[in-house]
C-alpha cells in the first residue's frame, strides 16, 4: 500500500490476511543459526522472510543470492533474508511497505533470530504493541534453541536464558550426541516450561515453527499451540518448586493454567486482565489463551500478551476442537500462582474463602474502587 495510505481497520473487508511471525531465540552457542539454516532448506519455508542479527552468520554459499537492496538478499530457495537495523517494528513495517507496493514479492511466512543475549519479553512486547502492525501480522509461535552440553550451567548463570526457555512455545535440544545424559535438563525445562513443546533440531519445519495461525483457511492448533494440559498436569506437583535447588533461580517462574467450563462474561474478563497487567505487568512474562465469551461462546477469542501488554484478542471462526473450555497459560515471575488462581475465580463468581483483598492487587489499592 502506498505510504500515504491509511492503515485498514480490523473490521475492513480489504484487511489482508495476517501474516504468521515466529521468533527464534536462545542463549549464545545454543545452535540458532544452524538450526536456522536447517530450516532454510525446507520448501515449507518458500516464502518466508528471516530477520537475523549479523548477516554474516547464515551459510547461503550453497544458494544463489540475489541482491535486493542493501539490507536485503533473495536467496534460491525463495527465502528473503534481512539485517536487522535499528527498530524492529521500523524494519517490520518497511517490509509491509514494499510487499504492498510490490518492491518485493509477496511472503508468507516471517522468523525473527534474535540475539543471544536478548531478553524476548522487550521482543514480544513490541510485537503486540504497535496498532498497525498487530493487524497484518499474528504472533505464531516461539521457538528457543537450548545447548545440551552447556544448558543447566546457562540457566544457572543467565537470567536471559531462563526467561528465553520460560516463554518459548517450543523448546529445541541441540547438541544432545556431546552429552550422555540429557534428562535431568529435559526434566528442568519441562519443570519450567510445561506448556512447551520439547523437540529434536530434525524435526519437520512445520512442526517447530508452526501452529497458532495458518494461511489460506487453514486451521489453528491452538491445543498445541497453549499446552494447558501440560500446565494442568504440572499444577498438580506445585509443592515440588519450593524443593529445587536455590542455586537454579527456576523457582521464580511459574507457569499456571486457568479454565472456565462455562463462557465467561466479557466484562469480567476485560477486567481480570486489567488488573492483572495494570497492578503485576512486569510479573507476567508471558499469557496466552482461547477463551469462550458468552456474548459469542461459540466462536471464541485467542488472546495473548507480555508483561503489561495484551494483544488485541482475535476471533476464532469455530472451536478448532470438541473441546469448548475456555483456558490461559499464564508464566509468571515472583507472582503466586495461587495468588492469580483466585482472581481469575472471584471474576467468575466462583467465591473462595482465600479470595485476594484489594491490597494485594496493585500498589495503589485505592485506584480500584468497588473491588
């Protein structure tokens, strides 16, 4: 679209389809790039632009590069590739920019490798944030790469890599013929992470970088794609955290899961996530969920977000599955899951004896009246 074109709304019928993004990270010499470069080969990814750090990095010296500008190449494969320079959501609109006005041909698919350093909350946050680009592009999945050789003692020594592990969708082991025992950091991460997918670096591109939004009426693995069951079942062996050695640091991230059997109302819902956002945003790392409204139970919204950020929920056409429960996987950092629990149930008219007073909600309780 020209750049002097208003950007459609979410209800205009010209509104293209979003575009999936996934978001590639993991702590420095986890095998990002290898796996990247993996995946480049896979005809599931024609068409898809990667967003990388340092260029010089990705092996293209068995493709034939075109040049497209000077932040660009077109590889063979059908590929663009991209420095990333300056701000992300700079870089992410200028593509939009030229797919629209066919400077480049049109992509569908978009991964963002990040640092190894990066802290994918600031990553996430931006990607929910900005008005325009929420609404031609849809979060998808993300993916971090962990070392096996050197995994445990990375989590130990790098907040980064804990809060890199902690809100991935999946989770890829590599580097697991160095090692001869990898399951005490397989039980770590599924400690941590129980909603993520744990897989090999082989397995099929598709797998490791799809899920939530697909294309051309395809459908949403949203079950995959929230992991509630693992969360569920991890929710029952809660009382082990406290056990783990002090020295991991796991103990301050916690995943919980929150289900509703009957549609919830909009009201009560737009207000939990208020206050859970307004009064514990930097807390919460990471939330996603399909949850049934019951002003519409029969097509329900996906929502997510990051810290004190929610994205704009999106409107399911159906149920992907029989399954009609309303459900949010919540990670959260220094917050109890107990705490979160029992707002989620005052919200819904499901009283406890335990239920949260207004002082523990936010700093300033007086900025919730009537609560």
């Amino acid at each position: 679209m020209p750049e002097s074109a208003p950007p459609p709304s979410e209800t205009d019928p010209r509104r293209p389809e979003p575009i999936p993004l996934t978001v590639l990270t993991g702590f420095l010499g986890a095998g990002k790039t290898t796996l990247l470069n993996r995946l480049l080969r896979d005809p599931a990814l024609a068409d898809t632009v990667v967003l990388v750090n340092e260029f010089g990095e990705i092996g293209l010296d068995h493709l034939l590069i075109e040049a497209v500008d000077e932040d660009m190449v077109l590889l063979g494969a059908g590929c663009l590739c991209c420095t990333v320079r300056g701000d992300l959501i700079a870089t992410l609109e200028d593509l939009l920019r030229k797919r629209d006005n066919g400077r480049i041909r049109p992509f569908r698919r978009v991964v963002i490798e990040t640092t190894g350093l990066a802290d994918p909350a600031p990553i996430l946050h931006a990607l929910i944030y900005h008005p325009y680009l929420v609404l031609r592009y849809r979060l998808q999945a993300v993916v971090t790469v962990v070392d096996a050789v050197n995994g445990a003692a990375t989590l130990d020594a790098h907040p980064e890599a804990l809060r890199q592990a902690a809100v991935a969708d999946r989770l890829v082991l590599t580097k697991t013929d160095l090692t001869p025992d990898t399951g005490p950091l397989r039980a770590r991460l599924s400690a941590l992470n129980p909603a993520a997918a744990l897989l090999a670096p082989d397995a099929p591109a598709e797998d490791l970088l799809g899920g939530l939004f697909g294309l051309a009426g395809k459908g949403a693995d949203v079950r995959a794609w929230l992991g509630a069951e693992a969360v569920s079942e991890e929710g029952g062996h809660a009382h082990d955290w406290h056990a783990h050695d002090v020295n991991r640091h796991d103990a301050a991230i916690r995943a919980v899961c929150l289900t509703s059997a009957a549609p919830v109302p909009r009201p009560a819902f737009e207000m939990f996530l208020d206050l859970l956002r307004s009064g514990h945003g930097p807390k919460l790392l990471r939330l996603k969920g399909l949850v049934a409204l019951a002003d519409d139970p029969e097509r329900p919204v996906v929502v997510h977000g990051v810290q004190h950020v929610v994205h704009a929920p999106l409107t399911l056409p159906a149920w992907p599955d029989p399954d009609h429960t309303s459900r949010l996987v919540l990670i959260l950092r220094d917050l109890d899951p107990a705490f979160v629990e029992k707002l989620w149930d005052a919200f819904l008219g499901r009283p406890r004896p335990d239920a949260p007073d207004a002082a523990a909600l936010t700093d300033n309780p007086l900025a919730i009246p009537g609560f």
